[in-house]
C-alpha cells in the first residue's frame, strides 16, 4: 500500500474494481481497512472471497460477484508469500 490517499475521477470507477461508493474524500475503504487490519487483512480478504463465491447465485449479476470474489483473491495472493 502506497498510501490512503488518491486521486481518482469518475473514468476510473467501475463496479468491481473501484466502486465509486468505496471512495470517500480520496480515501479507498480497501486500503483503510487494511491499514488497520494489519496482518489480520489477510483474514478479511479470504472472508470476501467466500461470501462473493456463496451469494453470487442469488444476485441479479452472478457474474459480478465472481468477479468480485476474483478480485479479492487476487489481492490475496499478491500478500501471500
């Protein structure tokens, strides 16, 4: 992480990858959380996955929900040693 804060304009907001209700003030509610997860972040990540991966059937856009479950298991492994 970089830092919490960034710039970001409404080009760069997408449902899965930059919500636009996940960034308030320039601040990413990821990198919040993480900051103060610290290493319990990791937990948090894996939890997101299985909720994404369990609910994705019963939404309007199953595909979405996968992709958010993708998302976070990506996040994962680029923490994973």
């Amino acid at each position: 992480m970089s830092g919490l804060i960034k710039d970001t304009t409404p080009e760069d907001w997408d449902a899965v990858n930059r919500p636009e209700h996940y960034n308030s003030a320039g601040v990413e509610c990821i990198d919040y959380i993480e900051q103060q997860l610290g290493e319990d972040f990791k937990a948090y990540l894996l939890g997101n996955c299985m909720k994404y991966i369990h609910r994705h059937k019963y939404k309007n856009s199953p595909k979405q929900d996968l992709e958010k479950a993708s998302w976070y298991l990506d996040r994962l492994i680029e923490l994973t040693d």
